[in-house]
C-alpha cells in the first residue's frame, strides 16, 4: 500500500497522502485502540499472574493469545500513532522492516492460537476421555509450535523473499502487497496459503465436527460438561470476531496485489488496517464475559485485596448467624495434619506449649492422681480468614482433660478423651475423630 521503502526519499520528497483530517482521525483511533487494548489485556495478565489456579492447559495457550495482543498494543500502536499525528512514517527503513515483521508475526501468532484452540475443542468434545489426558507440558508444546510457525510464514522477506515496506499513507509497515514482480506475488500467494486459508480449513473442519458430534450423540455430550460446552462456544465468538477484525485487510490485500492499479487510494487503505489492530480489544473482553474461570478468579482476588470490604461488613451478621448455626462438625484426621472447613470458615487447631500438665481422665488430688504426658498436649483454637489455608499440627495422646483459654471476650475449651478431641468455642462445638489408633492420631 503506497510502497516507499527509502526513509531518506520520505523526508526530502515527503507529501501527505491524505488529508489532515483522516491522519488526526487515525491518530485518534489509534490512541484509543492502544489505550483499551492495552488495559484490557493487562487485566487478564494481572489475573493469571495472581491466581496459579487459572493455568490450566486450556488457559495457557489462550495467555499465549493475550501475549500476542498486548505485543500488538505496546510494540505496534505507538510506531503508528506517532507517525499518524506526524502525517508520515517517521522510523526509517529499518524499523519499517523490523515493524513489519514482528506485526505480521503476531498476527499470524494470533490465528495459529485460535486454530490450535479450535483443533483442542474438537479433540475434546469427539474424545472426551483421551482429552482429559492434556498436560502444562502439552499446552506448552502447543505454544512452541505456535511461535515456530508463524516466525516460518513471516520472516522470508527478512532473507529476500517478498519485503516489508510501507503501506496505509505511510504511517505503518506490512508486506509488499502491491508489487506485482514474481518475487513478491509468490510470497503472497505462499503467505495466503499457510497463514489464512488452512489455518481456516482447520477451523472449520473442527467447529463442522463438533457441531455433528452433539447432534448425533446426546448422550456422548453429556460426558462434556457445561463449562466445557462454554469455552467451546467462547473460543467460536472470538474467531468469528476475529475473523471480522482482519478480513476486510486480506481482502484489500489481495485486491492491491491482483487487482487493477490504484484501484485503493491511501485513505480507503487506512480503513482495514486500523480494522485489523482493533482486534487486540475484542479477545481480553470475551475471556473474561464468557469464561467462568477469569470472572471467578476476578471475585477472589478482589475479595482477598480488601476491595470488597464495605460489602463484607454488611454481611457479617447474616454469616455469623450461618457459622453458629451448626453445634457439632465432625472431620477425620490423618497423621500430622488436619484442616476443617464449614461454611466458609475455616478453624485452626495448632501448639501453643509443647510441656504444658494435663490431668489424667481419673484424677484427684492424690498423690499419684496427676502427671504429665510426654507428648504436646495444649491446644489453640483459631478462626482464620476464610479460604486461607489452616492445621492441626499438635500431636495428640491418649491423654483426657481439658484445657481453657481465655482469648479476648471468647473462651476457649478443648477437651480430650482418648481418641476424640472436642473443642469448644462461643457455644461451637467442634469434634474431631481419629480413624486411627490413638498413638497414631496427629
């Protein structure tokens, strides 16, 4: 689109190829599509940083996705924007080359993401057992392979097949779409091949299949279950708009590349490609509309940071409620640790004094009525934050007693006997069990 490939002829021979207008209208456009696509990606990065409970293989190859599109907002906007508000491409020739390159290597990085996604939805829907067998290692193979092939269909110009040049009234840098030498047509033409129609043969292919195997099977869906069938529906609405987001470009590619000469003026050339960069906003806002995993994780760390504060203290009072209406839980211990969770609520029982006396279960005040057990026996009751994670690490013995605490307005009694450990906390009572022998308990 406008090939001018030589920084120095830009500026002694520089015209403006548009009118004023449309360059500060794409400058502005520009502004606010890096702006959201920036923010909005960052967000979902911010997510997965924070919570490890979202990396699931699914959720790996879709970071790799949000990667790509914040690449775009960080590395592309700012060269064009720049350039847009300056009516010229202000970097030189190399930079023009190099912005071509990486820009065409994460949209490519971009639709290879979406097809791998696509393939992983069919292969799950049509073979859910063999699916569940996806692994971390697998989803980053599938990312490795991503990155190895897009870097295979766009770094030919860098070695003389095709070339980088620049394009859209000379504000950004593509592919040579206009020259029509054999040179840059068979570039082209390998490009269109490998880079758009198979990846769209494989999506098609797979979405046609997975569309067949829930009409003819019911039953076999059903193995696949709700949220399976939502991402399967999320990663289709983020093809389909991705699909809207580029292909007004490829067709006026294509157009410029076999069509009559100048048959697109600069202005019009503009339209796709600010079209296209538009695409880096759309993905982080499906992830997170249509994805319970992100929406969740959101509400979590929300919860955790504080933000939600005014809301929990309006609920205290309903939750307490909740917490004293049960009088008696029972939890299973096994060996050195054991955790209790009602509710929401999570108590923990752990060593305070590892030599404190403790009467015997048949005590009294003669002289042989009270000793000491040789194991840990002072125990703690402490109700911790909800969701955060909480034990029992004092051992136990076959000892039998109580103990009490005084803990600011609240009393605290545990009482042991032989293999079952009480403990009682404002009219709570909490009764843990040993399914093992009492030497063995904790």
């Amino acid at each position: 689109m406008y090939d001018v490939t030589d920084a120095a002829s830009i500026n002694s021979d520089y015209r403006e190829l548009m009118a004023p207008w449309a360059y500060n209208g794409a400058a502005v456009t520009l502004f606010f599509i890096g702006f959201f696509g920036f923010f909005l990606n960052i967000f979902v990065i911010a997510l997965m940083y924070k919570d490890v409970q979202l990396w699931t293989p699914m959720n790996i190859i879709l970071f790799n996705l949000v990667c790509s599109d914040f690449s775009v907002s960080i590395i592309g906007n700012p060269f064009t924007l720049t350039s847009a508000i300056s009516h010229r491409w202000l970097y030189g020739k190399s930079i023009c080359v190099a912005y071509g390159f990486f820009m065409s290597l994460l949209g490519i990085a971009s639709i290879t993401t979406l097809t791998v996604l696509s393939y992983e939805r069919f292969c799950l829907i049509s073979r859910p057992f063999t699916a569940q067998n996806r692994s971390k290692q697998g989803a980053c193979c599938a990312v490795l392979f991503i990155w190895s092939y897009s870097f295979a269909l766009t770094s030919p110009p860098l070695f003389g097949w095709g070339a980088y040049v620049n394009e859209a009234a000379n504000i950004s840098c593509s592919v040579n779409w206009e020259s029509q030498t054999t040179n840059a047509t068979s570039y082209i033409i390998f490009l269109f091949i490998f880079g758009l129609i198979l990846p769209l043969a494989v999506i098609i292919y797979s979405y046609i299949n997975i569309v067949l195997e829930m009409r003819k099977n019911s039953a076999r869906v059903g193995r696949v279950n709700r949220a399976e069938r939502r991402v399967t529906y999320m990663v289709a609405l983020m093809i389909v708009a991705f699909m809207i987001a580029w292909t007004p470009y490829a067709t006026f590619a294509l157009i410029e590349q076999f069509g009559p000469p100048e048959l697109i003026g600069p202005g019009l050339a503009v339209l796709p490609a600010l079209i296209a960069k538009s695409s880096i906003c759309y993905n982080p806002i499906i992830y997170v509309g249509m994805n319970t995993q992100f929406r969740a994780s959101f509400w979590r760390i929300r919860r955790s940071n504080g933000v939600a504060g005014q809301l929990e203290s309006n609920n205290t009072n309903s939750r307490e409620k909740e917490w004293r209406s049960t009088t008696k839980d029972v939890l299973e211990c096994n060996l050195d640790f054991c955790h209790w969770t009602v509710r929401s609520t999570r108590v923990s029982i752990s060593s305070i004094d590892r030599n404190v006396p403790v009467r015997s279960a048949d005590g009294g005040n003669n002289g042989t009525a009270s000793k000491e057990c040789d194991q840990p026996l002072a125990l703690r009751t402490m109700h911790n934050n909800p969701r955060v994670s909480s034990s029992v690490g004092a051992p136990m013995t076959q000892c039998s007693g109580t103990d009490e605490e005084k803990s600011g307005d609240s009393s605290v009694r545990i009482v042991r006997q032989d293999s079952e450990l009480s403990v009682i906390h404002d009219g709570r009572v909490l009764v843990i069990k040993s399914p093992i022998p009492p030497s063995d308990m904790l």
